[in-house]
C-alpha cells in the first residue's frame, strides 16, 4: 500500500507548504505549521455559489432594504449580535470551556422554539445529557429539536429536509466530511465543514451559530479563515470562579463591533444584567487612595469601570503589571507622568487593575489610569463621586475620547457629581448635577486633582 502524503498547513491561514517550516509561508506567523495527510482536490462542479444568480448589476440600481431579526428573547445576547439573529446569517462564537457557550444558545433555542423552528445539533454530548441540561435549567423544549452527530452529510441533509429557521452546531471543531480523510478538528475539516454549512445557510436563509474551541492563548481554534467566512465572531469572557459572564461582538457584519453583554451565571443559567455599571464599581466604605472610575464606551453602551491602583516601593528592578488594560501603555504613561508632571515612578512598583474583570481596551482609559497612580503615590483619596476619562500623548497632551456627551450623561444618571474631562470634550450645554472640568495637559489634570483632593 502505498504510503500518505503528508502536508503541512498553518493553524491561522491556512496555507500549505510541502515540508516543515518555522515560520508559515502564507502569514509569516511562528510555529503554526502543523501536519496532516494530504487531500485530494474536490470533485468539479461540488462547490456552488453562495448567491442565486450571477450577473452584473449596478450598485445605484440596487434596492437595500432593511434585515429583519429574530429577536432570542435574551436581552443581552441580541445587544451583542446588534438587534438579534439575521436570517442567513451566521454566528461563531468561541470561549473557554465551561463559561456558559452552550448554556447561553440552549436557553436562547429554548426560547425560540415557541415561534419558531429550531435545531440543536450536539456533537459533544449525547441526547440525553443535554436533555438533563435543559431539565436542570427548567427550559420549555417541547418544540426544540436534536440531533447528535458529526458527520457533516448527515447534518447537511437533516437541515435540508427540516428547513430550522435557526440551528446551532455544538461544535464546529466535532464536525468531520466524508469528502476529507483527516481528523475532525484538523485544519482541512474545519475550513470544509464551516464553508459547507455557511454555503447552505445563505441558500436555505438558516441562521446557523457555530460553537468554537479555543486555545490556551484564548484565540479561536482552528484556521483564521473561520474568523473571515462568517457573518459574526462573539468572544465569551470572565473568569469561570467568578459568578459574572462577558460577551463580546468582535466582528459583525449586521450591527456594531465591540458590543458587549453582561449575564450572571445563576442556577438557572445565564441571566442578562441590566445595569453592568453596578458590577465594576466597588462599594468602598470609605474613601480610598488609588481608586478612581472611568467611563468607557463598549460598542453603544457607555459603562462605569473602576481603575485601582497600587504603587509601592520596589525591592529590586521595578514591576509594571496590569490586569484588564494593555501593559505596555502602563510604561509610557509613566514616562509621560515624569517628564511633563514631574511624578517619578522609576523606583516603584505600579500594578492597575480594572475592577470586575473587565478587559479595557480603548486609549479614553489613560487620564484615569494616571489619576489612580497620582493617588496611591501620594496616599491621598479622589474626590468623591468623581469620573475620568481621556487619552493621553506623549506630547502630554490630553485628547478627546469619543461619544464623550455620552460618557457623561451616564455618569450623571448614576449620581456622579464631577466629571474630569479632555478640553474638546466640554459639552455645550450644561449636564445637570454634573460639573465638568475639562483640561488639556497631564499637569494641568494633575495640578487640578491635588486641589480637590
């Protein structure tokens, strides 16, 4: 018998080489290259066209028209998707195991098996055991569907004669082809079963949402390519000790990107939270040095995160470590807090936490992390009632953040009395019960700060 063929194909793009390289040919990543036995090339004629018809048309001749959505009857979980589920659409959504993936889309099916023709199709766990779920949730499922495989031709044939207006697939990384002699999670499997089922839910307009591993590093596992043939990519988020879960839209081709849905892991499941500000701002009994809140913009919805510092004296080199926010900003806030307000850090040791585990990514970030670590250094309390937002620049500059009417709306409507803004984000008109101090440098924010302190 004549030996396999081997191939080399890379886990991000899934580009193939002959032999074994370090770095991928295709993307230039390290270490990406994996082996699997070479396939054959497909049958001609197999792969059709996601569209009906083919022909040239004018774009000014094209009459748009808006998407109806199906609304899961979770509050938090349409929020991310951008209104709810899109009719041919399809949803990856990845996290880590035991955050609440299949929990979430089994109380969300459950919900839509009222009105609507759903399928669940589990290629983890076997019928009965997700049946014992949805009895431990007290889930209504008379109307809801199962089916328990991985072989893709099976399940394509099961959606083709059953027409579901949604289905879920537990998970894509389960799913193998007959067409493919590789194992199920191997690149190849994954890019053939996730291209066949989002072929035929654009044809048939069934909203298929795919379940996907992870790995250690916390991206999708399997092909980059997964990420650009669907419609949406959700990231769950949190940690599985805590009791809070966080979804997160990170692409979105029918709403906003960056949206974010806050649910409490109950024992009845996955409870949407209706104001998320409440969870990432501590209740101190009293004043605290190295304690100062935020407004961030997550997608649509403006949220009140708290900024902890700590800084201490270092034994040893200096530690910069943060937790939530990206560590390499932390050194360049630090040079910019010496060089333009004269604070020195170099023989400290600074650590910034965002409260609640939430992951703050924006630059609007910086002015209340530099607040935070002017407090602790000092050992002096913020005002009370009081939020920050703002970039800093290298220049010492304070920039304006975006959506800033927003932010403080907000902070108003949660009772916060002052507001330390950037100069361009002073509103035109008055915001009641909020005074705004609006700044333009880093000394300027400082100076204000130790006369209110």
């Amino acid at each position: 018998m004549a030996k396999a063929k081997s191939i080399y194909s890379c886990t991000e793009c899934g580009a193939t080489s002959p032999k074994w390289q370090g770095q991928c040919p295709g993307c230039g990543e390290w270490n990406t290259l994996v082996e699997a036995v070479a396939e054959k090339s497909p049958a001609a004629g197999r792969f059709q066209s996601l569209a009906p018809t083919a022909r040239l048309q004018v774009l000014a001749e094209i009459e748009a028209r808006e998407v109806e959505r199906i609304a899961t009857g979770i509050g938090e979980f349409d929020r991310t998707l951008g209104g709810g589920l899109v009719a041919g659409g399809v949803v990856l959504i990845g996290g880590d195991p035991g955050i609440g993936k299949s929990t979430l889309l089994l109380q969300a099916l459950s919900a839509l098996s009222a009105d609507h023709k759903v399928l669940y199709v589990s290629g983890e766990e076997s019928g009965e055991q997700v049946a014992l779920r949805a009895r431990r949730l007290n889930l209504g499922t008379a109307g809801l569907k199962l089916l328990a495989e991985i072989n893709l031709e099976k399940i394509v044939a099961v959606l083709q004669d059953e027409r579901p207006q949604v289905a879920v697939i537990d998970s894509i990384q389960t799913l193998w082809s007959e067409a493919l002699s590789s194992a199920p999670g191997s690149v190849a499997q994954v890019r053939e079963c996730a291209a066949q089922l989002t072929r035929l839910a654009k044809q048939l307009g069934i909203n298929v949402i795919l379940v996907g591993h992870v790995t250690k590093e916390g991206a999708l596992a399997g092909p980059r390519v997964l990420e650009h043939i669907v419609d949406t990519v959700l990231y769950f988020e949190g940690d599985t000790h805590s009791s809070f879960r966080l979804i997160r839209a990170f692409k979105n081709r029918f709403g906003a990107v960056n949206e974010l849905g806050v649910f409490a892991m109950t024992d009845r499941g996955l409870k949407g939270v209706n104001n998320p500000s409440a969870l990432f701002l501590s209740q101190h009994g009293q004043e605290v040095a190295g304690s100062c809140v935020m407004v961030t913009q997550e997608g649509t919805r403006p949220l009140l995160v708290e900024i902890q510092a700590l800084v201490d004296s270092a034994h040893g080199n200096p530690r910069r470590l943060t937790v939530g926010l990206e560590p390499q900003r932390l050194a360049m806030l630090l040079a910019v807090l010496h060089r333009h307000a004269g604070v020195v850090c170099f023989d400290q040791d600074v650590f910034v936490n965002a409260v609640g585990g939430v992951r703050i990514s924006e630059p609007a970030a910086d002015l209340a992390v530099l607040m935070a670590i002017v407090s602790s250094l000092k050992n002096k309390p913020l005002p009370n009632k009081l939020v920050v937002f703002g970039e800093v620049g290298l220049a010492g500059e304070i920039r304006p953040a975006p959506r800033g009417q927003e932010r403080l709306k907000e902070a108003a409507k949660l009772g916060f009395t002052r507001a330390l803004i950037p100069e361009a984000n002073r509103p035109r008109q008055a915001i009641a019960g909020l005074e705004v101090i609006a700044v333009g440098r880093v000394e300027a924010a400082v100076a204000r700060i130790r006369e209110l302190a």
